[in-house]
C-alpha cells in the first residue's frame, strides 16, 4: 500500500469511533485511498477549466453544493481556491 494510503486508512480507522461525520469522511478517505474520487468533484473542477456555459457550470457546481450542511460549499471553496494565482 502507499504511504498516503497507509496514512488515510490509519486515520479513517480512528476516526470512525467519533461520529457519522467523522464515518463519511474516513469511508471518502478509504475510496481515494485507492483511487476512487467523488465524480462530482471532478466534473466540477474539469467545468471551473474548461465549461464557457455557464448554466452547465451552475448545474454541476449545484450538484456539489447540495452536499451536507456545508461540506459542498467546502469543497468548492477549496477548488476555486486552488485556481487563485500565487
């Protein structure tokens, strides 16, 4: 296994004593553990790139956003961030 793996399952098994936040999270850390990623996210992050659409990008940004109370707007803060020069 990875060491980020190895990383990812060792933390996923800790925290999975600590409440269903806590399961969904480390059950998401074990799938991209061995590369499994939420397909959302990607179609989200391949729109912000490349999609002149704009309701297409809305579309899709919408489908992340319904995510937990506030872990899609997470997410795509985290995304648009990454795009934010230096």
């Amino acid at each position: 296994m990875h060491g980020g793996a190895r990383s990812c399952s060792a933390w996923a098994r800790r925290s999975r004593r600590k409440g269903r936040g806590r399961r969904d999270r480390a059950h998401s850390l074990r799938l991209a553990a061995h590369g499994h990623f939420n397909s959302d996210i990607l179609r989200s992050v391949d729109a912000l790139q490349s999609e002149i659409d704009v309701r297409r990008v809305q579309r899709v940004l919408d489908t992340v956003l319904a995510v937990g109370a506030t872990s899609g707007a997470d997410t795509i803060t985290g995304i648009v961030s990454g795009f934010a020069p230096g």
